[in-house]
C-alpha cells in the first residue's frame, strides 16, 4: 500500500466532513472535528493485507 493512499483516503475524509458542515463556531470546534475524523479513519488502516508476505 502506498503513503499516497493513506493519505487521499484521509483527505476524502476531510473534503466529507467539510461538505457536511462547512461552518464551524470557533477554531477549536474545527481542530476537534478533524481530529475525531483522523481517529475514526485511523481505525480502518489497522486491516490486514491479503497475501501478504
């Protein structure tokens, strides 16, 4: 798997999330929802490679 991957999956996460509420009351509020958002798309990258190995 390459980084760029990991890394345009986090950004679809993002650009999502953005789209969804694109108003956030205090800057604050914006740096907890991306980092609840990374913690959840995190989860996902802990799965195993098929054939691997």
């Amino acid at each position: 798997m390459y980084t760029t991957n990991a890394i345009e999956s986090l950004n679809s996460t993002y650009r999502k999330l953005n789209q969804q509420r694109s108003v956030f009351p205090s800057d604050t509020a914006l740096l907890k929802t991306l980092y609840l958002a990374t913690f959840e798309a995190t989860k996902r990258w802990t799965t195993t490679i098929c054939n691997w190995g």
